[in-house]
C-alpha cells in the first residue's frame, strides 16, 4: 500500500524533527490532492506545502495546445492564457475542489533550453506569481545555465523578485563562480538533490556548498534531498543503486559532513529554517 509506505518514510522524517517539507508536484507530474491528503492526516507532526504550476521540459499538456496564445495568431488578438487563470485559482481557492490551497508555483527548464512550451509555462507561473504573491521554484539545469533564462525571463521580463525564487538542482553544480553569480543576483540555490550520487557523488554535493557558504551565501541556499516516497518513471534497479537518496539523508549524513568541513550550526540553521521562512512569509 502506497499511503502505508509514504506515512511511515514521512514519520521517520517527523521523528527527525522535521515540521515542515514542500511538495512540488504538479501538472505532469502525476499530482494527486486526495491521496496526499490521507498521508497528510497520518502525519500529524509534519505539515506538508503543495505546490501547483506544470512540470515539462518541452511542449504544454495537449489540454492548452489549442488553448489560450495558441489561438491568438488565428483570431488576430490576444488571447488570456488559462494556465494562468488556474494556477492562481490553485493558489487562493484550492486544488481542484478539494479546498486545499497551493502555497508556491513550479515550472521547469531543462537540457532543451526555452522551447516555445517551457516559455509559456514560465511566463504563466510568472504571472500567478504577481497576481498572488506566491514565491516560485524552478527546476534547472545548471550544467547548461538555464538559470541565466530564468533570470531574464521572470525577473527582468515578468518582473519577480528574484529572492522569491528558487533554482532548482543547482546543487547538481561544482561551478562555484557560475552559483555565486546567481546567488549575488538574490536567487535562492537548491541544493536540493543530496543522495542522487549517481549525478555527482556525496562529498562533491557537500562541498559546494561548503565553498558556498565560506564565500557567505549561506542566506541564499536551501537544502533538500528532490526525494519522493514513490516514483514510478525511474527504473527500480536504478534507485536500487543510489541507497542514501531518501528524506533522512541530510539529517544522518550530510549535516555532520558540513559541520566537520567548518560550516556552523548557523549557517545550518539559516539554509534549513531562515531561509524557507523567508521563502514563503515574503
């Protein structure tokens, strides 16, 4: 049973001393309200923060293909995008009847760059963002610096407050200079993927943000591990080969890692707690 499996990995978590994680799952992600609703109710000790937007790396669901801009070219005016429309109805009335609200936005740019798609999708959430106040993360792919298209697209264009997003998998970078760019921009960085050691190994995940930290931008990173209690499009064989990539690695392993290397109990406490707070409270 699914709900069984997440509510005991999310106790485990609980008994941690963690209160809070952030669900980013949304459209085309397999998003399900109701579902994380029972897990939520069998985790009292951990509240978890759902997000709404859409997750693709290239073109929109097939539900909006013909849907808003896609019809403004043949009707010669501008037609609303209704991705908009329901990201913040996501955000101020709930999830698909189920009265529970939606308290971030997420899109994604990936290895492919800003398809026609991925731009009307961050161009949505963009707007939601403004209409609602709510903050923003995206997931990136560092190695091609799509976080420089985030940049120009949603701040410079759309006009969010770049500390109101955040980058996410930058930690999937070594590029101390390329990250510290962004952070001096006033992005948040994910380093988000602790216990994917298959992408880079532990200590190369560990170390940059030591190195991050000692240039002072412990202010503008955030720790997490992009874990999930199920996930049904990766091969299980693979997961088998990645053991540390659950909710109570950071805790367990990566947290003493960073005290041993000279980060503080501070600055721990600015990436997990400060941060977020900030995050989200604006």
């Amino acid at each position: 049973d699914r709900v069984a499996d997440a509510v005991e990995r999310l106790g485990a978590l609980a008994a941690q001393g963690v209160r809070t994680i952030v669900d980013p799952t949304v459209v085309g992600l397999g998003r399900y309200i109701p579902r994380i609703q029972r897990v939520a109710e069998q985790v009292p000790d951990l509240n978890i923060v759902v997000a709404t937007g859409c997750y693709t790396y290239d073109e929109v669901p097939f539900f909006f293909h013909h849907r808003g801009p896609a019809l403004s070219e043949a009707l010669g005016v501008e037609v609303p995008d209704p991705m908009v429309d329901l990201f913040v109805g996501d955000l101020t009335d709930g999830i698909a009847g189920t009265g529970v609200r939606a308290a971030f936005l997420k899109c994604a740019i990936d290895r492919k760059g800003l398809t026609p798609g991925v731009e009307r999708v961050m161009r949505a959430v963009g707007r939601a963002a403004l209409a609602t106040g709510a903050p923003v993360t995206v997931h990136t792919h560092p190695g091609r610096e799509t976080g420089r298209e985030v940049q120009r697209v949603l701040v410079e264009e759309e006009g969010l407050d770049a500390g109101r997003i955040v980058l996410g998998h930058s930690g999937d970078s070594t590029d101390a200079d390329h990250l510290s760019a962004l952070a001096e921009a006033g992005f948040v960085l994910g380093m988000d993927r602790f216990g994917i050691d298959l992408e880079l190994p532990f200590e190369a995940r560990c170390d940059i943000v030591v190195e991050l930290c000692r240039r002072g931008f412990a202010g503008s990173m955030v720790l997490s591990h992009d874990a999930a209690c199920y996930i049904d499009w990766i091969d299980p064989n693979v997961i088998a080969f990645m053991p540390n990539w659950n909710y109570l690695h950071i805790e367990r392993d990566v947290l003493p890692y960073l005290r041993d290397h000279g980060v503080t109990d501070e600055q721990i406490d600015t990436m997990l707690v400060a941060v977020p707070r900030r995050y989200f409270g604006g």
